[in-house]
C-alpha cells in the first residue's frame, strides 16, 4: 500500500512501489522516480452514474491517478493537510478539501438536503469509504472535535470540513428580528451533529453566503 506522509505541515509526500493514488487534479508540485498521471474525466472514477449525480446535486471533483515508482509530492495553495486513516469506516468530506486518497477507497456522493444550501456547497458531500488513508485540505490547521452521545455539536457551516463516525447530521437555524434587522451574529444556520464520532473544522471561514432570513 502506498505511504502517505507530511512533508511539513502544507505538503503531502505518497512512497509509491508501483501503487496507484488518486489526488487532486494539479496538485502535483514535485516527483522523483518514474510517475505517470492520469486525469480521470467527468466520472471522477465513479463511473458515469456517479458523474450525473454530482452534477445533479451541484457536487463538483476532479481527480487523477498517479502511478509510479518513487515519491510524489503534493499540495494545494499551500493550505494545511490532514491526514486521515480508514479502517473500513466512512468518511464524509466537502470535495474541495479533498486532496488524495488511496486508490482502494470508494468515493460517492451523499445527498445532505438543506445543508448544502446553507452553505452554498451544493446540495452533496462526498463520501470515502474503505481501508486506506486520505489527505484532506483546511484553511489552517484542521481541528478534530469528539462528539459523544448527549452533546451535541454545533459547527459554522463555512468551517466545516469533514466528519467520520455513527453521527447524525442536521441543521438548526436562529431566526428572530435582530437577524432580520441585521443585528444578528451572522450565525443564523449552523450544522448539528449528534451521536458518537469526530468533526473537522478549520480556523477559518470559506468564501460564500450564509443563508440568513
């Protein structure tokens, strides 16, 4: 199985010994070895029905495979990288902070409703499923925050990044007339996790409106 490792806090270096990843599209920054990089399309290696899905809900991903013999190097506009090990769980992740994964693991589209309206993320996240590791991105270093059974956590849409876990995801909104008025706090929707697992969050807010009524 190919080696992730951090190559400082920004950059993720992958060992490979004729193993397959797949990364984000122009991530590759450096290589040495024999390498080849091949991006994967429309269907993101989901086939198309997968691609007509994430057009629908408005989920977008573009990745490649690389194969080799070596080390490649990768990053994306020099945001922090995480990196994450499955053991046959499920992580859901917002597809522009995915980085690479190994390519063993399953990636889908999971439909989120409202959530990703408030978010304006789409309606979707996507979903990596499987034994293996993956990398994800954040502005700032990715901050893993535990829930557990009866304290539930609620995160700002624009600072969430991933979550792996039996966790139950919702939202909840602060409606009243300061919010009308413009004197709310500019948190009038916020994600709701409750159940046992842990969220990412990121120390700082991604571009986007808020829905705020």
């Amino acid at each position: 199985m190919a080696q992730f490792r951090l190559n400082g806090s920004k950059m993720l270096a992958v060992d490979l010994m004729g193993e397959t990843i797949r990364a984000l599209n122009g991530s590759m920054v450096a290589y040495d070895g024999q390498m080849t990089f091949k991006r994967q399309g429309i269907t993101g290696g989901e086939g198309l029905r997968g691609a007509l899905r994430r057009r629908v809900a408005g989920e977008g991903m573009t990745l490649m495979e690389v194969t080799g013999h070596g080390t490649v190097y990768l990053a994306h506009e020099a945001a922090e990288v995480t990196l994450i090990p499955l053991q046959g769980d499920t992580l859901y992740v917002e597809s522009e902070s995915l980085l690479a994964l190994d390519a063993g693991l399953r990636t889908g589209v999971q439909f989120v409703g409202l959530r990703g309206m408030s978010s304006g993320q789409g309606l979707a996240t996507t979903k990596v499923e499987g034994h293996g590791m993956v990398a994800i991105l954040s502005d700032g270093p990715a901050v893993a925050l535990e829930v557990v059974p009866g304290e539930p956590l609620q995160v700002d849409p624009h600072a969430y990044v991933a979550h792996r876990g039996q966790l139950q995801q919702d939202f909840v909104t602060d409606v009243n007339w300061r919010t009308v008025l413009g004197q709310g706090s500019g948190e009038s929707v916020q994600f709701r996790y409750q159940g046992h697992g842990v969220v990412y969050v990121q120390p700082a807010e991604r571009g986007g409106g808020v829905l705020e009524i």
